[in-house]
C-alpha cells in the first residue's frame, strides 16, 4: 500500500474518512467518521500531531499518514451479497452482541458467511442502535462501532484492521 494523498480542511470523500477511521480511539468519535474535512477533524488531527511529537499543523502530510497507519489495509465494505470468512465473524459478532451493541429484535443469523437479507437487517438495527445512518452496508463508520466498554469495536470482533491502529 502506498501513503494517501495530503489532505487538510476542506477535503471531503473517501481519504477524508479513511483518516477519520484512523483517528476513531485516539481523537475522534466513531459518529464523526463522515468524509468531511472540517473544523472538528482539523482539531482531531492537531491533538493527534502533538500527541506523537509532530508537527502540528492540521494536515494529513506523510508523517502523520504514517504515524496514522494511512498506508495499511483497509477493512472491506460489506453489503448483501459480499461472502467469506469476514462476513461469517461479523455475523458472529452481530448474533453474540444482541442485548448489548445490537438490539435483542435482531434476527439470530446463521453463520454461514453469507451476506443475506438477514444479516443486512441485524447491520441496520446495530447502525440504528449506534446513532448513525442505518443503510445495511458494513463500511469504516460501522466498522468504528463500539461494542463493549473495554473500548473495542466491531472491527476488533471481525478481524478486520481497526481504527486507532488496533
């Protein structure tokens, strides 16, 4: 993986949330993940840059990607039809967190690693349970979730690289 574009207030899209998603346990909240490089971002990133002894300047250059960890995996975004072993810990994850990170209306999921109908409605009621938007789609806000008040979150469950480098 190479080192992502820099970036500062006022950039929006997919960069903009992937550095969000690094910043979630460290500066940010997993609900400010939205792809907007703004004020609150700005103040993320400086609290990160003086945290680890860089300079602080409110942008995303190489020495904060990389204090970051911007240059490793992201995790994947699932949606009905993904398949594999991510879908089947998420699916794990999402039936033993009933009561807890997810509500006890969700449907009890086969673990078959299959990304059905089923599954896209337990993802809705976890989103709608963690306050953001309720789509169906595992991406980095959903990712970020919190899922016990150890500080982990639902990418610590699945395996997938987490925010906060880990």
């Amino acid at each position: 993986m190479s080192i992502p574009p820099t970036i500062s207030e006022g950039a929006t899209g997919t960069t903009v949330r992937w550095a969000q998603y690094l910043l979630v346990r460290r500066t940010l909240s997993y609900d400010q993940i939205d792809g907007i490089f703004g004020p609150v971002t700005e103040a993320a990133v400086k609290q990160f840059q003086d945290d680890s002894n860089l300079a602080v300047d409110g942008v995303i250059g190489p020495a904060t990607w990389a204090a970051l960890g911007g240059d490793g995996a992201q995790p994947p975004t699932l949606a009905q039809g993904s398949d594999g072993p991510v879908v089947q810990r998420l699916q794990t994850a999402l039936n033993e967190g009933r009561g807890d990170f997810a509500p006890d209306s969700n449907p009890l999921l086969a673990v078959d690693g299959v990304f059905g109908a089923h599954t896209a409605t337990a993802v809705r009621g976890t989103q709608q349970m963690g306050g953001i938007e309720a789509d169906g789609v595992v991406g980095l806000q959903t990712w970020a979730l919190p899922v016990h008040a150890a500080g982990e979150v639902l990418a610590d469950l699945c395996g997938v690289p987490g925010p906060g480098g880990g």
